[in-house]
C-alpha cells in the first residue's frame, strides 16, 4: 500500500495476524508479516487509501447520503467541547438510553502518545474526550475491546478515512456490523505528523519531554483555538492560538500526513452521522456552533431528540461552512493534482493554478518532514530547510496568483495564510 494513515482497520480485517500497526517517524504505519500473508486481499478491501476504495468526489456527491441536517449548541457541553458540543451531546445520549454499550473515540493519553483511541462508558469519561485532536491515532488500541464484544454494542468516533475503513470492515466480516453498531464522523481538514508537537513546545517555550498531556480547542483560554498543556510536573499553561501558532503549526500545513495530500473526503460519507464547526460570520461566535448532518433514520431521531438546542439548517450552511475555511478547494480540488503524483488514476484538468502551486509546496514540505525524520536531524536544521523551501514557494505562488488574476480573472485570496506571509 503506497500510503497508509495507519487507521488500523486493515489489522481487524488479517485473520492471519499478519499485520501490525507500529509507531514510525512521527505518525503511525501498517507493517506486513509476509511469512504470515495468505494474499487473501481482506486488507485491501478495507483499506480507504487502496486504488479501488479510494473516493472520488467532488462538490456535487461531496456530502453523501443526507437524511437531515441541522445547526445549534449543547448548552451543557458548548464551552468544553470542539464546536457547539452536539457530537458530546449524541454520545451521551447512545449512552444514557443504552442504545450502545460503549463509545470508542480519541481522548488524551500519557506523554508516550499525547492521544488515543479509548473506551468511554461514562458522561466524565466523554468530557474528557470532547476535543479535538491534532495527533495522529489509530483504532489498533481498542482491537482487542471490539474482538471481544461478547454481545457489546459500540458507536465509533472517528474522522473520515476511519468511517470508510470501518464501513468496508462492516462488509467484509459480519462481526464487525454486530459489535459496531454506528460511525459517526468528524469533518476533517488533514492530520499533523507528531513533530508539530515539538513545533509548539518550541513556541511557548517548553522542552518536549516537560509535556504530560495536552488539550486542544480549549475555549477556557479565551479562544476556540486555545490550547492547555499540562506539564510533568503537575503545572497547567494555556495559550492563545498566536501564542502556540496555529498558523505556522497547523493552518500551514507543513506536518501533513502524506496519505492525508490524496484525500478529497471532507464530510466523512460513510458515517452515519458527521460533525463540523459552523464556520460562517454570523453563524459561528466565540463559544463554538455544531452543525451536524444525519445520514441514517434512527440517528437522525436520536440527534433530534438529544439535549439541543438546534434548527433545520439549510444544507448550504454545512458547504459554506467549510468553504469559509478554503477547505474545499484544497481537498476536492488540490487532490486531484496531488493524487496524480502518487499515481491515483486522477485527471487533474481544470484545477485552479494556486492550488497546484499549493500542492507543490506541500509535497515538498511532505518530503522535507520525511527526511527529518527518518535522519533525526535536528529540529533547527529540519526548520530552516523548510523555511527556505517556503519562501520560494510564497514568490512562485505570488507569480500564479498574479497570473490567474490577470489571464483568468481570478481574485487574489486576501484571507489566505501564504497571502498574509506575502503582506508580512
């Protein structure tokens, strides 16, 4: 498999035990026992980056199967949670009204693995999984809790290559249909490698190896992107989002997982229900606003009668929210580009030059993180490669973005990242 994101589901679906899912440069990676291996294929079936899975979308089947759609907040989890807290809000209800027995989701880990998958049983136990996780995680941690269900129910949180994974999984063995009983989805822009870790301890001033634990999304600092990082010895600091840089550590996506450069599934298609923040002026405050879309009859009745206040939003609402953030363009349409570089059967006509040239500098990056590694450069020397390699980016892209104005009429986008950098 030429990428992997190292989900796990591809380890469920070996009978053979003839995979392992291992912690490798910052991310993790499916390894092959090949003494083991029968080629019966069952991997690849499942895996949502093989050839023959891998989605095809584009803005007009982007949102899946809809049932419903909606916009509000939990008044009870708004301010502790990702968003308006709706995606808490559901869980408690699976939970409280036995409707599942257990929901498997990513919530803080020791200073090993910053997060994981783990089970929840109880409303404390949710809280604590409520927010957003920058991190790689992949579900192998739970296996051995689903292999023996024994008769549970579960409901699986997880972000869009991990809904297609556990879709197909669901397919392939009817055990899985039994014990996971519903996927429910997170709209996702793409996942950091690890090394962003070291990125923002260097920012705030913290060695990695002080952090116990951390918390994105943390709106106890003041900001939705807020961040809380409790250090070893027991201390808690929090950080506005210039403080911990989103934009140099996140937004830029320099730590991008290189599967993560080929997938164009933003609203997670195969869940049965996803969740996203309202991003829109007007629609988002500084609390968090949820919007939700349902794509199965009884989840749709649970998100209705949950603990909510909410309306029937107009399904444009869930498209404008994400192209408020550029986040469309980049997945639908940059994808093209970049799965054609990594051999995808993909025709990229008709993509946007910016987001070619957006693309490029990406896959440049994706290789300047590689080498460092899997060298283990220091993080100055991976740094100020990278740095220089942006900076002939951000000429190269003020030429095309100049050039789309000019011969394609296309607007310069002022709101961009790179186009701040430009400004300065």
């Amino acid at each position: 498999m030429k990428l992997c994101i190292g989900c796990g589901v591809c380890e469920y679906a070996c009978n053979r035990d003839a995979i392992q899912i291992r912690w490798e440069n910052g991310s993790y990676k499916a390894h092959f026992d090949n003494t083991k291996c029968i080629n019966c294929g069952a991997c690849e079936r499942v895996c949502p980056f093989n050839k023959k899975n891998i989605l095809n979308l584009d803005r007009s089947n982007m949102l899946g199967n809809v049932v419903g759609w909606y916009i509000g907040i939990s008044k009870t989890y708004q301010t502790t949670s990702t968003s308006g807290g709706a995606l808490t809000e559901l869980c408690k209800y699976l939970l409280n009204n036995k409707i599942v027995d257990s929901i498997l989701c990513v919530g803080p880990s020791t200073k090993k693995r910053y997060f994981q998958y783990q089970e929840v049983t109880t409303i404390d136990g949710l809280k604590k999984c409520a927010r957003s996780a920058y991190y790689p995680v992949s579900i192998d941690s739970v296996k051995s809790i689903i292999e023996k269900a024994n008769g549970k129910k579960y409901a699986v949180v997880g972000l869009p290559c991990l809904c297609t994974g556990l879709r197909k999984l669901r397919e392939l063995q009817p055990k899985y249909k039994e014990s996971i009983k519903y996927i429910l989805g997170i709209v996702c822009s793409y996942t950091p490698n690890a090394e962003m870790i070291t990125h923002i301890a260097k920012n705030v001033g913290i060695a990695v190896s002080e952090i116990d634990h951390l918390r994105f999304r943390d709106k106890s600092v003041g900001d939705l992107y807020g961040l809380s990082i409790c250090t070893s010895n027991g201390e808690i600091k929090k950080y506005l989002p210039n403080e911990w840089g989103l934009k140099d550590a996140f937004l830029s996506k320099n730590y991008i997982l290189k599967a993560c450069l080929a997938c164009n599934n933003i609203y997670a298609i195969d869940a049965d229900a996803v969740f996203m923040d309202a991003w829109q002026e007007g629609v988002s405050d500084t609390a968090g606003t949820s919007l939700a879309i349902t794509r199965n009859k009884d989840v749709d009745l649970y998100v209705k009668n949950m603990e909510w206040t909410y309306n029937r939003a107009d399904l444009s609402r869930a498209v404008q929210a994400q192209d408020y953030g550029h986040l469309i363009d980049f997945k639908i349409e940059g994808s093209k580009y970049r799965r054609s570089k990594f051999g995808y059967d993909c025709s990229y006509k008709g993509v946007p030059l910016k987001e070619k040239a957006e693309s490029w500098r990406l896959l440049i990056a994706n290789n300047v993180l590689k080498e460092h590694m899997e060298k283990n450069t220091t993080f100055e020397h991976f740094r100020r490669k990278l740095t220089i390699e942006t900076i002939v980016f951000v000429l190269i892209r003020k030429i095309c973005s100049l050039w789309s104005k000019v011969v394609y009429k296309e607007q310069i986008d002022e709101n961009s990242y790179y186009y701040g950098l430009l400004r300065g």
